[in-house]
C-alpha cells in the first residue's frame, strides 16, 4: 500500500520560510506525478507544486519565484521549500502522488492524484 508521511510544517512570521518533506513508501521506483497541494478553511483545495517523473515542474502563480520543488529520490523523498511566506499561505499542506499516468491538467485545481497523505499545518502570521 502506497504512504506518504509529511513534516515540516509549523508557525512562522510574515517574510519567513519553512521547508515541507514527504516521505513515501509501498511502490517500486519513481512515481509518475507527485506534488504538493494545500486547502484553507473555507476554501477549496489547490495544487502548490508538481513533479513528473522527468523531473519537470510547474507551480501555483501564488507560489512562483517563492516555493520550490526538490526530490531526494534515494530517500523517496520530495521537499517544498518555502520562502517569503505570507499570511494567504496558511493552510493544511498535503503531499500526493499518481503512480500511473502523468500528471493530470486539473493538478492546479487538486485533482489528479491517487494517494493522499495526512496533511500538514502551515500557519503564517503577519
């Protein structure tokens, strides 16, 4: 069974940064699609950041020249490196991941993915 364990989130000022992992496990090699979504109270949930299994990635206009991808591929591990964080970037941060096909049109709008993890919290205070 496919897992995804996040970490990294927490509590940070305006202006600071934090660095999500996602750790998976219960599939043999890479992942065709894996990314990083997040959901608001009230809102729906949004695509952050994907990677294709060509190494490709594409980000949120939110998110772009602040948020970065990387992959630790002997760890099966992906990273969200967050900088210039604002209060709009609070959310519960979710780690996700399509074992089959590439990745969907609708990422940007969650959609797409096939295993989901547990999520974590990304508060930023202004």
């Amino acid at each position: 069974e496919v897992q995804l364990v996040e970490s990294g989130g927490g509590s940070v000022q305006s202006g600071g940064s934090l660095r999500l992992s996602c750790t998976a496990s219960g599939y043999k090699g890479m992942p065709y699609c894996m990314g990083w979504f997040r959901q608001s109270p009230g809102k729906e949930r949004e695509g952050v950041a994907i990677i294709n299994s060509g190494g490709d990635t594409n980000y949120a206009d939110s998110v772009w020249g602040r948020f970065t991808l990387s992959q630790d591929n002997a760890k099966n591990t992906l990273y969200l490196q967050m900088n210039s964080l604002q209060p709009e970037d609070t959310a519960v941060y979710y780690c996700a991941t399509r074992v089959w096909g590439a990745c969907s049109a609708s990422w940007r709008a969650g959609g797409g993915m096939h295993y989901w993890g547990q999520g974590t919290q990304v508060t930023v205070s202004s």
